[in-house]
C-alpha cells in the first residue's frame, strides 16, 4: 500500500492476526523520515541493484527500509529546481510591482500554492499591517531570502523515501522490488480511467454491482493483452492510438424495404482504410466476414 492509505490502527490489527497473518509493505509519511533521519545516518548501506541502495533499521516488529534511488534523486532536484526558479522569478516581479498589502497578500498566497513544499525554503518579510483601510491600497515593499541551509536539508533527502514492513527477514531487495508493484497498480488505474474511459456507476443491486465490475475487469484484461500483441509485434504502438485508429471502423444497419411488408437487413460494417489495415496486420488479426443478410418481418 501507499503511504496514507493504512493507518496505525490497521496495521496494529496486521501485525496482531494470529489465524490468518496479513503480511505488509506499506509506504510512510515524508516525516516519518525526517524523525528517523538521526537513526538512519548511522546505518550502512546495502546495494539493492544498480543505482538502488537501502538502510535497514528494526524497530518494534517491524523492518524500515530507507530507499534512495539515483533515478529518483534526478528527477526531484531537476522538479525543485524548476519550482524555486519560477518562485523567485515571481517574487522580484512583485517587488518590482509593489502592489498593495491586500493585492501582495493575495499573489504571495498564489505563489504559495504554486511552490508547494518549496515555498518553506524562502523566507519572506513583510511590513506591519496597515491599521487604516485607506493605507492597505499604498504601495509596500517587502523582502525575501532564500533559506541555503534547509535547502540542503531537503537536497540531502532527494530521492528517498522510507518504507516500513512486518516481513523483517526478506531480502531487502525483494522488499523494494514488490513495493515497485504500486507503480503497475496505479497504471491500472491510469489505463482504466483513461484508455477504457471506465467511470463509477451507482446501481442499486448487488448483481449489477458485480456485474458492472466484471465488465470493467474484463475489459482490462482485453488491454493487457493488446499490451502485450503491440510489444512483440507493434512495439512502436501504444494500446491508446490502436483503439483510436480502430475505433473508426463502424457497424451499421441497412434495411431495405420489401412489397410484402417485410425487411431485408444489411449488417455492415466498415471496411478498414490503408492506416487500419496495417495495424490488423501488424496484430495478426482478420476482422470477421460481413454477416448474411436476413429478412424480418412477417
């Protein structure tokens, strides 16, 4: 599980289970780091594979892992790096601006929402409030700094985050490979919402309730395996252009009126262009003959 989702209560009950064990590995608060940081320091280090190392730390049955991941660290600095930049990019333009204590209020406080947790790393002073309303409209200057030492602070823990389990005598290794599975998770999701455009539908009855998850989950299982057919035989095709492409092929109803009465219906369906037509190639797969024409009616 990801971090926030259980709480120490639920993971009291894990750890209690005597019948039925419930083993976990569960991501923990940013804090959490920061209050074992001191702990930590002392540990060594163990590669868990390249460009991945761990400390280990036991504490109260469980194990923490704390994971700092080269990739990870790229990432995130280059992210702060962006953040700070257009913060302070936005802080001399309203020094410039000098607007009024209520106009500067209100910018400050959507530069802060933009900044996120960076916005803890400048230090911004103000002037005293104006007492009369007629002074909060008067032009006011303010400063601000950048704070260099929790900026190393927060530069030394780029890339780390710190994982707790019940599972205290498994590789540490294998402990970081399966909690890399939340990333397959929350890509299902991704593809359920985005690719199968899959939203909640609040039925009534438990059989619809069931039945409606069993859809969803078999479409899914469709897209995995169109996944995998693109990767060994498309790989330059994501699931989401084939199912745009192929979306254009229609099925339509002809039906053509008879001088008794009845009906001549025409199930037709679209033939491919050159551009779908590759595609079913590339799949190996043959759309189905056009069906029979059927009379109805009478």
């Amino acid at each position: 599980m990801d971090r926030g989702i259980p709480t120490e209560e639920v993971l009291r009950e894990m750890r209690a289970a005597t019948e039925s064990p419930v083993q976990y590995l569960v991501g923990t608060p940013k804090s959490r780091l920061g209050q074992m940081e001191a702990e930590l320091l002392k540990l060594p280090w163990h590669q868990a594979r390249e460009g991945v190392r761990v400390k280990l730390l036991p504490r109260d049955a469980e194990l923490y892992l704390c994971v700092e991941s080269q990739a990870r660290i790229g990432k995130e600095r280059g992210m702060r790096g962006r953040r700070l930049r257009t913060l302070i990019t936005r802080l001399k333009d309203l020094q410039r601006q000098r607007p009024g204590y209520e106009t500067l209020l209100l910018k400050l406080g959507a530069a802060k929402k933009e900044a996120g947790r960076d916005w803890s790393l400048v230090d911004i002073t103000l002037p005293p409030r104006p007492v009369r309303r007629a002074e909060l409209r008067e032009r006011v200057d303010f400063t601000f700094t950048l704070d260099r030492e929790r900026l190393r602070v927060a530069r030394r823990r780029e890339g780390r985050y710190l994982l707790r389990s019940n599972l205290t005598d498994t590789d540490p290794g294998k402990l970081w490979q399966m909690y890399l599975q939340l990333t397959q998770v929350e890509q299902a999701f991704k593809d359920l919402k985005g690719d199968l455009g899959v939203r909640p539908v609040f039925h009534q009855k438990d059989g619809r309730i069931e039945a409606h998850i069993m859809v969803c989950f078999l479409a899914y299982c469709v897209h995995v395996t169109l996944r995998a057919k693109l990767q060994r035989h498309a790989p330059g095709l994501t699931p989401r252009q084939v199912l745009d492409h192929l979306a254009k092929i229609q099925m339509i109803d002809v039906r053509l009126p008879a001088t008794d009465g009845r009906e001549l219906l025409l199930r037709r369906r679209t033939e491919p262009n050159a551009e779908q037509q590759l595609i079913l190639t590339q799949l190996q797969l043959q759309l189905p003959q056009q069906p029979p024409p059927k009379i109805t009616g009478m």
